[in-house]
C-alpha cells in the first residue's frame, strides 16, 4: 500500500469533498478519485458511502481514516526529526489545549519563539478530556490541561495555578457586594459551560450539599459567549479568573467572592513519559521550567 493513497484518502474525508481535496493536494479531481478506488480495490472495502448526498464514510471508512491520521502524524514527526538534524533550531511543535487552557500557554509561547523564532507552534484544539489519549496515540507531542491524569504513562508539570471566579455584570443586584454566600445564589441564573470539567463538577456538589438549587436554563459552547452573556446581564457565571482578568480590570464585570467556594484551577503541562521527545518539545519544557 502506497502512503500517498492514504494521504489521498485523508484529505478527501478532511475536506468532505472531491474537489476541495484536489485543490488542497494540487491534483485533478479525477486523479484524487481513481486514487481512492485503487485504495478500495487494494483494501477490499468500500470507504465512502456513494449513495449518500453528503460524503459519507462507512464503517471501513472510519477505521481507516483513523489510521490515515496515525500514518500522517508519523510522517510529519519523520520530517520534522530529519529537519532537527539538519537545524538545530527547525521544526514543528504540536500543542493540545482547549479554549480556556490555550491562555496559559500565551507567555511561554512568546518566550519560546522569541529563544527559537525559526520553530512553527501549533496549538490544536481539543477537548481536556481526550488530550491525554491524543498524546498516548501519539497525535500531540504536548497537552495543556486543568486536571492531574491519573496514567503513570503520562507526566505533568504545573504552569500556573488559577482560580475560578463568579462574575456578574455591573448592572447586577451583587455587583457592589464583595462577598455572597451559595444560598444568595439559589435564584440567579446561571450560564454553565457544556463541556464537562473537574470544576464545574465541584460548584454542583457544593449546591447540592447546601440544599441550594443551581439553575443553569442557558449553556453555551465557549467561554467568550458565556463572557458576553453575562456583561450584557443576562445571568451570571463561573469562569477561570485568567480568562476574565481583562474584563474586571475595565470595569465590564464585577468579581464577587462565594464564601464556601475556593477552587484553585492548576494548570498542566503533560507529555508521554516514555516517549522521547523532539528537540522542540524539550526546548519549549525548558522555556516552561524556567531553564
């Protein structure tokens, strides 16, 4: 089996279309077709399910393509350890963080490229969840997270330590207060980020052991637009207090402090204990020590 039929096969699922794909690898659509044919004919199955309006992957389809992605990161790492050797200074580094995480990483990043400006940083996307799998897998070299994973396979180093704030908007009934208690809060509303953490796990209990009720109608993909609700008044919200900083500073949301809440918010900086890692890798763990 030829890579470049895998590389083929990859681009067609990530575009989800014929052409888009023939444009990204700079090949006629109908080169990139006969390709995935031939990759069908080779595997015996059948990868993309033609009868669909959409492009469609069939279950073959889908174990491939997670392969087709293992098979790209290598050949990435491949290149990236052969530049290495070529320039010391050369390379790419792979970072997983989700939206909150990803504004820890903002200083060291500006350190680490002012020390190595010719090395590319990419910062991935991605639920804190799934990153220590990601990096197991092999599909990050680092991860940034706001919990201690508890796999031996993986170490941790803390980056920064937060803390998680209740914000209102100025215009709220708390905003000159300086401190509440939970059962103050048994009629707010709240807008509740949906994806599931260690510390929206820990705000929830703490109600329930009070007996108060935690009303949250409204839950919102990103912590910008819970921001944005919450200055316009529209409820009120936990957030990580880095990423609110700013706005309490301006004056566009008041911090008020919940007498049985104190969560501290430790932020880690994981990688694969065994794995060896690219010069890149190891420069920025330095940048992030201090070295």
């Amino acid at each position: 089996m030829e890579l470049h039929a895998l590389q083929v096969f990859l681009a067609i699922a990530t575009e989800k279309s014929f052409s888009r794909a023939a444009e990204r690898l700079l090949r006629t659509q109908p080169a990139v077709s006969l390709a995935l044919q031939r990759l069908e004919t080779e595997l015996g199955e059948k990868l993309i399910d033609r009868s669909a309006k959409d492009l469609v992957l069939t279950d073959a389809g889908r174990t491939v393509l997670d392969y087709a992605r293992r098979f790209e990161n290598l050949r990435l790492e491949m290149e990236n350890s052969l530049a290495e050797l070529r320039d010391n200074s050369a390379g790419t580094l792979t970072v997983g963080a989700n939206e909150s995480t990803s504004l820890y990483l903002l200083r060291h990043i500006e350190n680490f490229r002012r020390l190595h400006p010719k090395i590319n940083v990419r910062v991935r996307r991605s639920l804190s969840s799934k990153i220590p799998n990601e990096l197991l897998d092999g599909n990050l070299e680092l991860g940034v997270i706001s919990y201690d994973p508890p796999d031996e396979r993986l170490t941790s180093t803390v980056i920064y330590t937060d803390a998680l704030a209740f914000v209102v908007s100025p215009k709220h009934r708390l905003a000159d207060r300086k401190t509440v208690s939970i059962t103050d809060l048994a009629a707010e509303t709240f807008i509740a980020h949906n994806v599931i953490s260690p510390y929206r796990d820990v705000v929830i209990r703490a109600f329930l052991e009070r007996r108060v009720p935690l009303n949250m109608p409204v839950e919102m993909p990103t912590i910008e637009t819970i921001r944005k609700l919450v200055q316009n008044n529209q409820g009120v919200a936990f957030l990580p207090r880095m990423c609110v900083e700013q706005e309490i500073e301006q004056g566009l949301l008041r911090e008020v402090k919940v007498k049985e809440l104190h969560v501290e918010r430790k932020i880690r900086l994981i990688y694969p204990t065994r794995r060896v890692l690219s010069h890149a890798a190891r420069a920025f763990l330095d940048v992030v020590r201090g070295k």
